[in-house]
C-alpha cells in the first residue's frame, strides 16, 4: 500500500514539474512573440515600401548617385549645420553607392552637415560623431522636412485630388475636385509589347526606392496604383546610377509598363498623393 502511495505522489510530482515546463516554455514563447512584435511595428520603414511585390528596397542605403544632365533639384534639406537622423543610414567614402560604408548610422543620431555637395546636389558630405566623415544622401534625410510652399498651394484647392494619364499625349495630370489641372508632368508610359493597362484605379502605398534583379534596374519615389504598376523616376542601374539614355526618352513609352517621371514630380507624387486617390489610365 505504501509502495502505491508513493508512487502516486511521485506521478504527481512528475506532472506538476512537467506542466510548469510547459507554462515557462509557453510564457517563454509568449515573451519572444511580443518582442518581435514590437520590433517590427517600430522598425523605420519607407512608407509601406515593403508593400510592392518583388521589389527589394533598403532604407539604410545611400542610393541617389545621379548623372549630369539629370539632377534632383529638392532645396528643402539644409546644406550646413547639426540635424538629427530620421532613418537609418550608411555613411559611405563618396557620394555613390559605388564607394565603400565607413559606418552605420543609426537614426536618431546628430551629425553635422559641412555644406559639400556632389554636382547634382544629391549627395551631401557629413560629419559624425567619433570624428568620422563621409557622404549621405539627401532623400533619405529630408522624410521630416515639412514643404511648407507646396502645402500651402494645395491647401488652396478642391478636394479630393485625382491623376489621370494620358497615353497619348505621354502626360499626367493632377486634378482638383472641379477637374481643373494643378499640375501637369511629362511621363513615359509603356513601350509596345509592355504597354501601361488602362482603366481606373487607385493608388495603393509608395516607397523611396526598389530595386529589380531581373531587370537589372530600379527607381526612386515609386508610387503603386495597380499591383506592380507604379508612378517612379527614371530608373537606375545596378550601380545606382541614373540610366542617361533611359532618361532622354522621357515624354515616350519607354517603360515595362509603370509610368516613369522626372525625380522631380516623381517626388512630387510621393509627397502629396494620399493612398486611395483615383487614377484614370487612358
């Protein structure tokens, strides 16, 4: 009889131990969930990048290296001075993608703007703390710059805005609510066999930059309104450069099918198209 009594407490014990493992292990996984989690809501994304199939983006990459002739022309970001990073950030030994990373920077981090620019002013040379100097691209430090000028213009039409594509004259139009143009750009929609589908659509999330393997090439300030269709620059080789023959086509179809921009307007898209505005592809 003693021998069952033990043994009965000896299973008991065996499971009490055996289900607190399990309630450890379960608050364990629990815990690391959570972590994850958070980490992931809180990572600094560009907005909803992430979002566009088969495009692989890097908000830490100093990307912007153009060519002469074609140049981005943004004066919102200070050339001199401390500001504080809003994203992460790669300092690198010249202003290209080419040039080797002297250091991660993260963001939230001062660092000191010494007024050298690259010739298209899309690089700017920096300090940071440590003593250690480099270049950084202008985009990605300008995500805070309120365009005080722009807002205001905008705040003086009807809403809601809405973009329509004109294949034929190779034009977008931004319209108000009375369907007066606000701004017109020039664009360059799909070549034959890649044409840009027509119809209505609206658009959907936005990103500073992809990149396509397959194709070998990427754009800055895309802006998707059907799927893998998308508002972007002139695209960008392998190396990040500017593809200059690319960019002399614009105001034709030259593209896979999106409808390419200057980085101008481009940007322009980017910055003041809200996500579920209408565009109308004719």
């Amino acid at each position: 009889m003693k021998n069952t009594e033990d043994y009965t407490r000896h299973e008991r014990r065996v499971r009490r131990r055996r289900a607190r493992r399990m309630h450890r292990a379960s608050v364990c996984l629990l815990l690391l969930i959570l972590f994850f989690g958070v980490r992931a809501l809180v990572q600094p994304t560009d907005k909803n990048e992430n979002q566009a199939s088969g495009k692989d983006v890097s908000s830490k990459d100093t990307h912007l290296a153009l060519q002469n002739g074609y140049s981005w022309n943004d004066d919102t970001v200070a050339s001199k001075g401390d500001v504080v990073t809003a994203n992460e950030l790669n300092l690198r030994s010249g202003p290209s993608a080419k040039y080797g990373i002297v250091c991660f920077v993260p963001s939230g981090t001062k660092i000191t703007l010494t007024g050298e620019l690259n010739t298209d002013g899309t690089w700017i040379k920096v300090k940071v703390p440590g003593g250690k100097s480099g270049w950084c691209c202008r985009p990605y430090m300008q995500s805070d710059v309120v365009d005080t000028a722009a807002n205001h213009t905008l705040a003086q039409v009807a809403y809601p805005l809405s973009i329509k594509v004109s294949l034929k004259d190779q034009k977008v139009m931004v319209l108000d609510a009375k369907g007066l143009a606000i701004k017109t750009f020039t664009c360059s929609s799909g070549e034959a066999g890649s044409e840009t589908p027509t119809g209505t659509f609206s658009v959907l999330s936005r990103g500073i930059s992809f990149y396509n393997s397959n194709l070998g090439e990427g754009a800055y300030y895309w802006t998707s309104f059907y799927g893998d269709y998308l508002f972007h620059s002139i695209p960008f080789n392998q190396d990040y450069e500017i593809k200059q023959n690319e960019a002399e086509k614009l105001g034709t179809p030259a593209s896979h099918g999106c409808i390419r921009l200057s980085m101008d307007d481009a940007k322009w898209i980017y910055d003041h198209i809200q996500d579920g505005t209408k565009v109308t592809v004719q």
